[in-house]
C-alpha cells in the first residue's frame, strides 16, 4: 500500500482476526457467524510512522526496563 501520510493511526488487526475473514471469503462461515465471530475479539491500536519528518516530532522521555516472565 502506498500513501502520502506522515502518520497513520488505526487499529491492528491479529492473525485470528484474519482467519475469519478467510473463514468468510472460502465459504466456511456464512455472514452472521462471520460478523458474531467479528465481535469477539478486542482490536488494539497502532501508531505508525511512514517519514523522516513525522520520526521528529517525537521527543524521548524515558525507557523502563520490563521483565522476562519466562525467567
């Protein structure tokens, strides 16, 4: 895909989410197993930078160190 947008802003779509739409698109759910197998599941946000000027106007602030739970 290509665009002119310094920053796009949206929601992010999982590899689950994807099945469905698969699901779908072959025939294997009709569209209101579809759409209820849609609402299911909870889309999370992104920020994503495309240009050199969109990289500065960030502003470094801090880095937190997270923990390994499998350690």
């Amino acid at each position: 895909m290509t665009h002119s947008f310094d920053i796009v802003k949206g929601p992010v779509a999982d590899d689950n989410l994807y099945q469905v739409l698969v699901g779908y698109d072959t025939g294997l759910y009709d569209k209101s197993e579809t759409i209820k197998r849609l609402k299911a599941y909870l889309l999370s946000n992104q920020i994503s930078f495309h240009t050199e000027k969109s990289l500065n106007t960030l502003t470094y602030i801090e880095s937190v160190l997270l923990e390994d739970k499998n350690e």
